[in-house]
C-alpha cells in the first residue's frame, strides 16, 4: 500500500495511433489511481515537433473513452495542474535548464551539427562506432565547461545556436528501486550528456518530463521499459533538482505471438487481429484495422489486456473493469514480455458476449443493424438463442439469419448426405403433427418429437437434421424446439412445407 497520495499519469506523445502496448500502460495506470484512490492523469509529450502527427491526440483521447478509462485530469478535461500539454508550457523549462548551469549539473554545448558527425565519422574510422557526447569527450568540445566565461557569454549574447546538457559525474553507480524490477543499479560511465534543452527553443523528452512529474506531484511512474533505459538519467536530475524522486514500475514488453520480439503496428494486420484500439487511417489512406470496429466490446479487450503482464495469483480469468482495480496490484505485474495471444483475445470476447444479458444484446444489435425489423422482445430471444454460438453481436445475424426472416436456400451439400428414401414422408408426417399441436413451447415440441420417433421406430438423426434443414436452410444451430418455439406454429410447419417441396423438386430432378 504506498504511503503517499497516489498520483499517476500517462504520457504518451502524439506521434501516431495508440498502439495496445500504450493501452495497456494507460489501463495499469488507471487501476493503480483507482485501486488507491488516486488521481489519473493523462499528459500529453510533444517536445518532439517533428514527429507531432496530426489528429494523434483526438485518437488518444476517443481510444482511452472508448475503453472506459478516462483520466481525471488533461487537456479537455481540467486539473490544477495544467496546462497537460507539454508546447502549451514550453516557457515553463528553461529556468529549470538554466538552474541546472548554475549549479553546474548542466553546461552550454555550442557544437554544430557537422562538427558532431565529424566527430562521429572519425570515430567510428578509428574502430569506436558508439562515440558519444560524454563526461570524457566533453573536455575537448565547445561546450562551457571548456570555453573561456568571457567566450560563453559573447557566444550567447551573439544568439550562437546551443543545446543544454546534462553534466554526467564520472564513474558514479545509481541506484534506483523498481517496483517490478528490483534494485536497478547503472554506472555513470555508461551513460552519454544528454540534451535536456534543444536549439529550438524546446525542452527534450527527459527535462519536460521530469520537470512535469514534479510540478504536477506524481507519485509514482508507470511506463512501459523501454524507458528503463532513460530512468537512471531521470534519477539523476531529481537528484540535481534536489527533488523528491517518484516510484518506478516499468512494466514487460508486448510480445509477438511466437514470442519472437516487440508486437509492432505491421504485425496486426500481417496476422489478421488488430493492434490498435480502434481504426487508424494515416494522412496517406493506410487504414490500421481496430479492436472497436472489429467488433469487440471495451470491456473484453481491457480484460485481455490487463491479463497481459499481470496476473492475479488466481486462476480467475474474467474481470470487469471494477474487479480489476480491486484485484490489481504492480507487485504482480511480470518482469518478463507478455505474448500477444490472438485466440484467446477471441475467447475473451466470446466470454464477454456470453455474460451479456439477452437484453442488453438485443440493444446492441438494434444499433448496428438498424434495418432489422423485429422488435426488442423477440431480438432477446434471438440473442439469447445465439449467443453461445456467436462470438461478436453481428455473429448473431449473420450465422442467426433464419431467425430473422425465411432461409433463401438450404444447404445441397446437407441434403444429399442426409436425405433417405424415407426422409420427406417422415417429415410430412412430422410436419401434419406439428400443424396440430395446441401449444407450440419448447417442451411441448420436443415430447412430440420424441413420440413421433417412437411411433415411427426410427432414431433422432432420422428427422432431426431433416427438420432442421427444411426450417433453417443450414445444418447446425441452436436447439430447433428453441428454434420452433420462437418462430411459431405457423412459420415453422410453411417453411417446412416450402422446404419439402424445394426439396422434392430437386430429388425429382436427379
Ligand atoms: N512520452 C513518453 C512516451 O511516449 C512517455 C514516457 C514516460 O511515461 O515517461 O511513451
């Protein structure tokens, strides 16, 4: 249980869609606000105008809705802490770069672009190809560590282009607790001076961040790893700052199905199941299918997806979103990659369509298919019949059709497997039974059926799959006194004479 007010955010930049790995990071963090009374935050990291792609944030935004986790704070919505997006407060970093100088954690670095590469390119000619900008290399660099003051301050007072870095100590180890990792220890000699702010005026990723974590109080950092990389700097600019550090959990890599490297955005498509939240088209016409138009309810996909890295220490496999924040804890999230596993983000699905009342189906179906035109009493009772059956709610329709108006044909194939010399007058006599029945409930049908059968002295398969084919066109499906039940006397013994005859047509036809 963590001692202090739990306040997290996520932080995704608007580079693109919201892949389900980033979903995924969002959902933890909202289980943990919520599991400890917590505020969840979204903020939103576009430092990077370069990769800033348009309508990004929209598609965050309508994902994390869309999947029932909003944040109680970020743009659009409010919070004492804003403004949430991070060129909305682009004048509030320098002064923290500039206090970094000051204390001489941070210095000026006045190297052009082609002076780096130069560097890089004889480097890498003389057998280093990993040449950085580093505690070692900085002491022969036009930098303010080794430029004269008065230099440095015409440099700056000229509008010389500069970049803010990050002074790394030499051969310092640091060490920082992961709640999922452990004990996490780095030596300084292996990490680079990286820029904190950039010639154009705009922090970098690692001072917004950082700067943004404090001032709007986080508790603790829950991102994905690969951020692990980039913590042990973090640590040390809280450690500059003289700040309080948040807690870190840096939760597991998605994997692709055969476990073989990080789930990309192609693997979707390439592999017939989404990877994103919903449909994604880019500025080029490239749609990237989705989870919402596929079909799948929010409900089932955050059920897969916290299951994927997190685990309850049950066998319990469904949860709505509620017994989720009940049930999870960072403590049980895995260290090691989660593998995307496509049939079982089906089974979820089915699962959670399965668990829906007939009601609620009926609901569903009536908005994605407007046209139908039976009313909500007998679509619940076609829901409810298919719904076993039936893993999205147009399955219902499209594999449930002769429940919603006469097959147009019945299955050939069926037909001359199943139909013996016997058949059609077994179902004729079937049929002069039914059309006499005075009740037409399940039960009733199915202890007539039964008599019939022994009347006749012949096995169920012998009027069964018959029956079913003349009323249904198709050879399997729900239970046919359900069926029968619900299409009613006079539906049910018409379509089995319309059926017959078809039927009889063809045979005569042989
Ligand atoms: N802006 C980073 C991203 O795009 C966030 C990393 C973090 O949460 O610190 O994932």
């Amino acid at each position: 249980m963590p001692n202090k007010t739990v306040r997290v955010r996520f932080a995704p930049s608007p580079t693109g869609p919201l892949h389900m790995g980033g979903v995924r990071t969002a959902l933890y963090n909202y289980l943990f606000a919520k599991k400890h009374n917590g505020t969840f935050i979204i903020r939103i990291e576009d430092t990077d105008q370069t990769r800033f792609v348009e309508g990004a944030q929209d598609y965050i935004m309508d994902a994390m809705n869309w999947c029932g986790i909003m944040p109680s704070e970020g743009p659009g919505i409010g919070g004492e802490f804003g403004p949430y997006v991070q060129s909305e407060r682009k004048e509030m970093y320098k002064p923290y770069a500039e206090k970094l100088i000051a204390n001489e954690k941070a210095y000026y670095a006045f190297d052009t672009a082609e002076e780096l590469d130069a560097m890089r390119e004889q480097s890498k000619q003389m057998g280093m190809p990993n040449w950085q900008y580093n505690s070692v290399t900085r002491a022969s660099l036009r930098n303010s560590i080794t430029l004269p003051q008065s230099e440095v301050a015409q440099l700056l007072l000229d509008g010389t282009p500069y970049v803010i870095r990050m002074k790394m100590p030499r051969n310092v180890d640091i060490r920082f607790h992961d709640i999922i990792r452990g004990w996490v220890v780095v030596n300084t000699n292996n990490l680079d001076d990286k820029v904190l702010f950039k010639s154009d005026g705009m922090p970098t990723y690692h001072l917004a961040n950082i700067v943004d974590d404090h001032t709007m109080e986080i508790s603790h950092v829950i991102r994905g790893e690969e951020w692990l990389p980039s913590a042990p700097l973090h640590v040390m600019l809280y450690e500059a700052f003289g700040w309080e550090c948040p807690l870190f959990a840096h939760l597991p890599l998605l994997l692709k199905p055969d476990g073989n490297g990080k789930l990309s955005k192609r693997d979707g498509d390439r592999l017939g199941f989404p990877v994103f939240p919903t449909n994604w088209t880019t500025a080029e016409g490239e749609l990237y299918s989705g989870y919402r138009e596929k079909g799948y309810h929010p409900g089932a996909f955050i059920n897969m997806l916290a299951l994927l890295g997190w685990n309850p220490g049950t066998t319990q496999e469904l949860f709505n979103l509620d017994e989720l924040v009940e049930a999870f804890s960072l403590e049980r999230v895995s260290k090691s990659g989660a593998k995307f596993d496509p049939d079982k983000t089906l089974w979820f699905q089915q699962q959670y369509l399965r668990s829906q009342s007939d009601e609620s189906l009926a609901e569903e179906l009536k908005i994605l298919l407007p046209s139908i035109t039976q009313n909500n009493n007998e679509l619940s009772i076609i829901c409810g019949l298919m719904k076993e059956r039936a893993t999205f709610v147009k399955d219902i329709h499209t594999d449930g059709h002769y429940l919603f108006e006469r097959p147009s044909e019945i299955d050939q194939e069926s037909i001359s497997k199943k139909w013996k010399d016997n058949t059609s007058s077994l179902l004729l006599g079937w049929e002069s039974k039914l059309s006499q029945l005075e009740a037409f409930d399940a039960s009733t049908i199915e202890k007539e059926f039964k008599s019939y059968l022994e009347e006749n002295a012949v096995g169920i398969g012998a009027v069964l799959l018959p029956f079913r084919l003349v009323v249904t066109g198709v050879g399997a499906g729900p239970g046919m006194f359900d069926i029968s039940a619900y299409l009613g006397q006079k539906e049910v013994v018409e379509r089995m004479q319309i059926g017959l005859e078809i039927i009889q047509k063809q045979l005569n036809e042989k």
